[in-house]
C-alpha cells in the first residue's frame, strides 16, 4: 500500500556556471577641429553601462557601452588651461556557458578596471579600456517535496529543515531625472565643461504588491573650466534626490528586495540665469533601475520514516535545493590616507574623487565569512604649476569585514556585493585623508544535492510483540530517533518514559524502552 504524502512546491535555482572574464575596449580618437592640439594627457577615465544581456544556447552575450573622458593640456597660447574630449565606445563579449538554455536566467555585471592610452600624434590618441565581466547563469525550476504523511498512518517521519531563497520577482525600470543646477555663491561663471560624472546611490527600498518604493540620490561632480580671461579651472558638487515607484510583477508586501542602479545616458547644457550669465547647469539623466525582490521559504522536508506496524518502502530522490545559510549586510567606515608620488606637483585644490570598490576574495572558515576587498581612487587635483594645471594619480585601500554565520563552512558558496556608499577628504600638510564608507552585502548557500523521502511503500506483516523491558545504552552516534526506528516506536514514547525534556542524550546513557 502507497502511503499517501502531503506535499509542497518550491521555486528554486539551480547554479549551472558562474563566469569572469575580462576584455579589452580599444578605440581611436581624433580630435575635433574645434578643439586644440594636445600637447599633454592629463587624465583618462570613464563608466561602463550595459544595453543588452540574453542567453543563447551554450553562451551567453553581453553588449554596452564605455563613455570615456580624456582631460588635457593643450598646445600653444589657448584660453583655458585644461581642455576635455569624450568618446563612446560600444562593446560586444560572448561567454561560453555549456548546456546553458534561452529560458535560463542571466546576472551579469561590467565594471571598468582600467584606462590606457597611447599619443599617437597632436590630434589623435588610441584609448584602451580593460573590463571585468562576472556572470552568473542559473536554471529556475519547481520541485514538490513530501513534507507530512496524510492521515492516521502508522508512519513515523523524520523531517530536514530547508530554508530555500528565490527570486520571486525580476523587472527593469528606467528612471529619468531632469534638473537645474545652479552655481555656488562665489563660483565664476561657466566656460567650458571639462568633465561630469553622476553617481546613483541607493538609499531605501520597499517592496509592494507589484510595485517597489525606491528612495536614493545622485551625486553629481562638475569640473569646468571658467569664463573669464584665464580660464581658470572650477570644481562642483550637487546631490539630487528621488523617489520612485517601479513597476515589479511577482512582488508582495515586505518581500526582501535589492537594487542596483546604473547610468545608461547623461545630457547636459549650459543656461543663462536672469542676469544672462551662463551659471545654470541643466542636466537630464537616464538610470536604469533593475530591482529584485526574494523570496525566503522554510519548509520541513521528509529525510526518513519507519513503520511502527509492517515495513516501510521508502523511495529516495536527490533534489537540487540551493539552501539559504544566511543573508547578511553590513557598513564598513573605512580611514586612509594618501600622498601625492614624488614626480607630481603639490595639491593646490583637490577637483575630484573617484572611488570604485571591488571585492578580491571571500574566505569560510567555520561559522565566519570574511569578504576582502581593495577600494581604487582617482584623484584628480589642481596645482599651481602654469605649466601643468591639473594632476591625477592612483591610490588603493584594503578592505576587509567578517560576518558571522552559523553553518557556514569550507563548502559554503558565497554571493556577495559592495556599494560605496560615502567617499570624503581632507587635506592636510601632508597629503590626503580619505573617509569612505561601504555597504557590503552577502548571501550564503549551501550547494548540493538534499536526498529526501519521494514516497513511501508500507507492507503490513505481523511483528512478534516485545513481553519485556528493554534496557538501552547509549552508543557514540546515537540519537533518538535511531532508537526509536530500531525498535520500532515513538521518540516522543521515549522521552515519556524517560522523563527526557529534550532530544539531548548521552554516551553510556540508559534508556528504557517499554513494551508495546
């Protein structure tokens, strides 16, 4: 006789590869009529978004774009000690994925590493961008485990707590944000625009019915050159806030959700403000918003049974259950200091700080997680040497932050993230003290095959009835419920008649078993 099984449905995702690859992004500029000869590059840097993601099958195909600002010292008599050029550069990159499946899901992210360039003459130079591409392809799919026997059976289970993570929701929004952004009090009036860079950074998020509530900020960075008869360089900061509401199917009330913002255009134009002086920014930006909203299940699953009357058949499958450690965040306020490389000018006035953090390894030991990562910074300064106006140069922090998370081991695989959230400075005599603060987060699974009960087959026969008082001691291993499955009753029975408050047993600890 089959006995009859209750069982649950689970989504889960089953990891089929994870990837990272890096590629180069090369183009050739030529300088525009309007722009002078270089006689000196300054500074290269730039930000990386992604257009397009989708899967095919056996790889997976990654397409976007790197815009590329190039600051540098002209040649000859020109007003403006500094000039900018700009360039975008559209890239493709392919990642072999075997067995990977149009239907699967796709993360991928892009992240510039680092800028090059060669002078080739006066009004030409070649840019070279090395990007690092991680990608992660997995094959959503729904299992339906036992987790109770139906009815008065005379079956006793034993169940496995999974604790599964899905992502229940998915969506892409865009969100445009237009602005007017007026000068200081005190700062010249705009020249030319050397170079803006917008940074979105996530403050809250609140998952709805379909819906997210998304709060979070856009800090903008203006280098400019002024509009006066020196030209002289002028630095700026402005924050933008928003609130949005994003459209997201599958989402439910206080489901956990995340999401990460990305830059896919930015326009700008100089305005006149009522005086008629050009001291307006206007700025239009386009970010794309991809939210995703997860879904934390408990569930009891049946690992084994026994019969208390008969034999019991049991039927055993492997599931590919993804299980859910623990998800954690946490900040890091992090202290440095940096100094200015022998061969460059001093520091008159600091322009711009462009920090990017990455995360180089995560180590498990038991019960500890320990992410280690490197923040790199640009810092792009003025000085007052005529002759070089502007610098910049490089500088990298260590990072590194423990999670404690019960479970955890050697074979726990860990997703992790890391956002800076705050970079600040401070100058002083002898270089620059740097504040940042990160936000890190980190999910923990643990990989592999559950073996869980799929049905169960009883077989009545007659059992010869105990007449007496079994005495047993406890062996190194034991539990209760090996006990109880060995001689064929309850572990609740036991613990009755052993006056146990708890599953708890010893080595060399007698228990009595009653007849039955």
């Amino acid at each position: 006789m089959e006995v009859t099984l209750s069982k649950e449905s689970i989504n889960t995702a089953e990891v089929l590869c994870t990837k990272y690859n890096q590629t180069l992004v090369e183009s050739d500029i030529i300088v525009p009529d309007v722009k002078p000869d270089i006689a000196k590059i300054l500074d290269v840097n730039g930000t990386v978004s992604m257009t397009q993601k989708n899967i095919q099958q056996d790889k997976a195909y990654i397409q976007g774009t790197v815009k590329i600002t190039v600051l540098y010292l002209p040649d000859g008599d020109v007003v403006g000690r500094v000039k900018s050029l700009t360039a975008t550069q559209d890239f493709n990159h392919t990642i072999d994925a075997r067995g990977a499946e149009p239907d699967m899901d796709l993360y991928a992210e892009a992240e510039a590493e680092s800028f090059d360039y060669s002078l080739i003459n006066s009004r030409k130079l070649n840019l070279r961008c090395v990007l690092g591409i991680g990608a992660k392809i997995s094959k959503p799919s729904r299992l339906a485990v036992a987790a109770s026997v139906d009815g008065d059976q005379p079956i006793e289970v034993k169940c496995e707590k999974l604790r599964v993570m899905n992502t229940a929701a998915y969506a892409n929004n865009q969100i445009v944000l237009r602005e007017q952004l007026d000068l200081p009090a005190g700062k010249p009036a705009i020249g030319e625009l050397l170079k803006i860079t917008a940074c979105p950074v996530s403050m809250e998020l609140r998952m709805m019915e379909k819906k997210a509530v998304a709060k979070g900020q856009v800090n903008f960075s203006t280098l400019y050159s002024a509009d006066d008869d020196k030209g002289s360089i002028q630095f700026m900061e402005h924050t933008i806030p928003f609130t949005e509401i994003l459209d997201v199917d599958g989402a439910i009330d206080d489901m956990e959700g995340d999401v990460e913002y990305t830059v896919k255009d930015l326009f700008y134009d100089i305005k006149e403000d009522n005086d008629g002086e050009p001291r307006i920014l206007s700025v239009e930006l386009i970010l794309e918003a991809a939210v995703r909203g997860n879904e934390v299940m408990e569930i009891a699953a049946i690992s084994d049974a026994y019969a208390l009357k008969g034999d019991a058949e049991l039927n055993k499958k492997r599931f590919p259950i993804e299980q859910l450690i623990d998800n954690s965040t946490g900040q890091i306020p992090i202290k440095d200091s940096a100094h200015t490389p022998p061969m460059l000018p001093p520091i008159m006035q600091l322009c711009n700080l462009s920090a990017v953090p990455k995360i180089d390894r995560v180590t498990v030991e038991d019960d500890t997680i320990t992410v280690h990562g490197v923040i790199d910074s640009n810092i792009l300064y003025m000085t007052a040497d005529e002759n070089t106006p502007m610098c910049s140069f490089k500088h990298s922090t260590e990072f590194s932050k423990e999670f404690q998370m019960p479970g955890a081991d050697r074979n726990t695989v860990c997703d992790t993230k890391v956002m800076l959230d705050h970079a600040g400075y401070t100058l002083t005599n002898g270089g620059i003290d740097l504040r940042f603060v990160l936000d890190i987060s980190i999910k923990a699974v643990k990989t592999g095959d559950v073996e869980l009960v799929d049905n169960i087959t009883l077989t009545e026969t007659e059992q010869p009835a105990e007449s007496c008082i079994i005495l047993y001691f406890v062996q190194q291993g034991d539990t209760l419920w090996d006990i109880a499955k060995r001689y064929r009753t309850t572990v609740e029975q036991i613990k009755k008649e052993n006056g146990l408050d708890s599953d708890l047993i010893n080595i060399g600890q007698q228990i009595k078993i009653m007849p039955r």
